[in-house]
C-alpha cells in the first residue's frame, strides 16, 4: 500500500484516535500568495480609480443649484442659559394656577377656582352620582 492518500487515514492514525502526519504546507504558501495577489491588485485599481477621477477636475463635478448660494444657514440652538431662573418662573405659574380664581370660558360660565377651594366644596357636597351633570346633594 505504501503511504497513505489525501482521503486515507494510516493506521497509526486510527490507533492513537488523531492525526500523527502534519499538514501539507505548500498549499498554504500559495493559497496565501494568491491572497495577497488579490489583495495588491483590488489596492492598485482603487488607486488607478482615484487618480482618474482626481485627473477629471471640477468640471464634470455636479453644480450646486444657484438658489443654494442664497439659502440662509439653519438656526442655532435655543440653549437654557439660566435653567434654575426659569424653573421658579414655571413653578410661580403652576401655583398661580392652582390658587387664583380665573375665567376658563365666561359665556359658558366656566370658572377655574384653587384646589383648595374644589377640595372643600367636594367634602361638603360629596361627589355627584352617576348620571348628574351638576355636583349636587
């Protein structure tokens, strides 16, 4: 029989449970020369590629349209400058809300009172039963 094909395992093999012969290295070699062939030929059409477009000049560059000379630059952003001042502003008119009495709709006699006031009112009336469009007893 002699040694042992590509597709044959050797006896020896099958006696220790692995692989004794070491692999082929020549395949290895030149799978990796091809590899790196590849690779400096895909390098060098890029750089032909670039350099060809670079050769062509602004000429055959696209043109912007000549509205996009007048188009005004995009607003900066609105930043908080003193977040804390407007805070306490917020918080003032939240409280103004829910303290002071204010028309909400006049004609309709729509009326926002504190919340205190609608507290006290709804201890006192209790809560209207279903079906009741006014907060009677």
């Amino acid at each position: 029989m002699g040694e042992p094909t590509h597709n044959e395992t050797s006896a020896d093999s099958i006696d220790k449970g692995y692989e004794v012969s070491d692999a082929r290295i020549s395949p290895l070699i030149i799978s990796g020369i091809v590899l790196l062939l590849i690779m400096l030929l895909g390098i060098g059409l890029m750089a032909g590629m670039f350099e060809l477009l670079a050769s062509l000049g602004p000429a055959n560059r696209p043109q912007l349209p000549a509205t996009a000379a007048f188009r005004a630059p995009p607003p900066g952003p609105r930043l908080q400058t003193d977040s804390s001042e407007e805070l306490v502003g917020q918080r003032a008119e939240e409280a103004a809300l829910l303290t002071h009495y204010e028309w909400v709709d006049r004609s309709n006699g729509v009326v926002r009172i504190p919340v205190v006031r609608a507290m006290a009112l709804l201890v006192d009336r209790g809560f209207p039963a279903r079906g009741q469009k006014g907060g009677g007893r």
